[in-house]
C-alpha cells in the first residue's frame, strides 16, 4: 500500500470531513476522493459512511487502528535511525493546549539539554488522543481527560482558578463569590471543548444554573482583553494573575471546592519512548509548579 494515500486516509478519517481534510493536506478534494476510493478498491470493501455526513464505518475504525500503529512504528524506526546516524541528544514532540504553564519547565530542560530538539504542538485534547495512538507525540500535557489505548497519565499540578472582573465592578472588592452570586452575570469565555468553557458549564450545572454568555471566543488570552474592557466576566487559572499585564481586572476566588484546573502529562508505549522524552517527562513532572 501506498504511504502517502494511508497518510491520507488517516487525515479524512480523523477530520469525516473531505473539503476539511483536503485543506490540511494541501491537495485538491476530487484527488483526495479518489485516493481513497483506490484504497478501498484495493481492500475491497468501504470504509466510510457516505450518507449524509462523511463518517468511518466499523470497517474503517478497524482499519483506521492499524494504520495509526503501523506508521507510529514507521516514525519511531526513522527516528532511531536518525539518533544513531546523526548522534547527538535526539528530540522530543511535546503537545499541548497552552504553553503558558510549560515556560519555565522547557526553559530550565533547554538550559541543561540544549542539545536536544525540542518540537511543541498546540492541539486540543480529542487530538492528542489519536497523535498519541499514532506516535505523532512523545508527551501531551492537558487539563482535560486524555483517554488512548496504552497511555499512561500524571497529574502534575492543580491550580486554583479565579474569577476576573472588569475594572469597578461590584464583586471587585469581594475575597470570594459563590456561582449563585454570578448567575446573571454576562461572561466572555472560549468556545466549548476548551478547559475554561467545560469548567465554566461544570460550574453552573453542579448547581442547577446556566451561565449568562455574551461573547465566546478561540483566544484564551483575548478574553482577558475583553474583560478589562468592562464586556464580561471570565475564569483563568492562578498563573494568569502573574503573566497577564496590569489592566485594572480584579480577581475574586469562586466559593466552590472544584473551581481549579488539573495538569496531567500523558504519554504512550514506555519501550518506544524516546530518551530525551524521558528526561523531558522527568523535567515536567519534577518542576515546581509554584514558582512557574
């Protein structure tokens, strides 16, 4: 079988969008279709669901898993050849949502291993999920679950999560708020499936409320503009407090004994691991959170 058509038959069966899919690979749709269509020529059967909306058949997951090992094993044999050929300390693929709360670990791991390459990929927990059945990263860190066949997880840090409010505004001279105190209140916050935004639902669905959103957003760190501009509330975690600039927004704690976030780094086949992986892993799980 051809690689580059399982490459991207991967890609559509991640996206189950063809149009989406052809726009990451940078190839035209009717190519695409037809790379596919030869794919399952070739095995003689369909691997997806054409009506309506593109989906994976049973079939296609079946051989979706394969796929994901088989050139996750191909990428780790080129990667050992490339450590042995070229020496040297190798390289790590570190993934994750923000990486706000890792300057200080990668700072600290380059200082003492500057030979080694360092690749960082934002992504969304869903898609570090299929990067790591794939072996497309070493190591993920997220602050949300991150559930793939063989992945072991570490929580690493939990850090409170406060409550931003515009300048002046009436909880601004508040220690602490409960959920009922801010039910009318209007929020800026990120679109659903990032931390913030399930947090924020968590939150007002724990006691039986919904949140009041005026504007929802793809940037974190946009929305703290936003509440500085007196458009809303938001929610961020203890280390925006102290990298976030000087805007007259003030910080109110949440009177709820869940309202923090959780830091888990993930990573898959401990064999396969990579050593610079390793010391990276051993770099973010011993770092001292508190003085990131």
């Amino acid at each position: 079988m051809d690689l580059n058509a399982l490459h991207q038959f991967l890609t559509v069966a991640r996206e189950e969008h063809l149009s989406r899919a052809a726009a990451q690979l940078r190839v035209a749709q009717p190519s695409l279709s037809r790379t596919i269509a030869r794919l399952e020529a070739e095995l003689g059967t369909p691997l997806f669901h054409r009506a309506g909306r593109l989906r994976l058949n049973a079939t296609g997951t079946l051989f979706r898993d394969y796929v994901e090992r088989a050139l996750g094993e191909l990428e780790a044999g080129r990667r050992a050849v490339a450590e042995a050929v070229e020496g040297g300390g190798g390289s790590v693929r570190l993934a994750s949502e923000t990486f706000l709360p890792l300057t200080g670990p990668i700072a600290a791991f380059k200082a003492a291993h500057p030979e080694v390459e360092v690749r960082l990929l934002q992504m969304a927990p869903h898609e570090m999920e299929q990067a790591l059945r794939a072996e497309e990263v070493d190591l993920c860190l997220a602050s949300q679950p991150v559930s793939a066949p063989r992945i072991t997880s570490a929580v690493v840090h939990v850090e409170q999560v406060w409550l931003a409010t515009p300048p002046g505004h009436r909880f601004g001279g508040e220690q602490s708020v409960t959920v009922e105190d801010i039910a009318s209140e209007p929020f800026v916050i990120t679109r659903p499936g990032q931390w913030q935004r399930r947090l924020l639902d968590w939150l007002f669905a724990d006691r039986n409320l919904e949140p009041r959103i005026v504007c929802e957003i793809d940037e974190p760190a946009a929305t703290y503009t936003l509440v500085g501009a007196g458009l809303g509330l938001s929610l961020f975690p203890q280390i925006a407090r102290f990298t976030f600039p000087e805007s007259g927004v003030t910080w109110v704690a949440v009177d709820h004994p869940h309202c923090n976030r959780t830091l888990s780094l993930h990573w898959g086949n401990e064999d396969r691991l990579p050593a610079a992986a390793r010391l990276l892993r051993t770099q973010i799980t011993d770092w001292n959170w508190n003085e990131t």
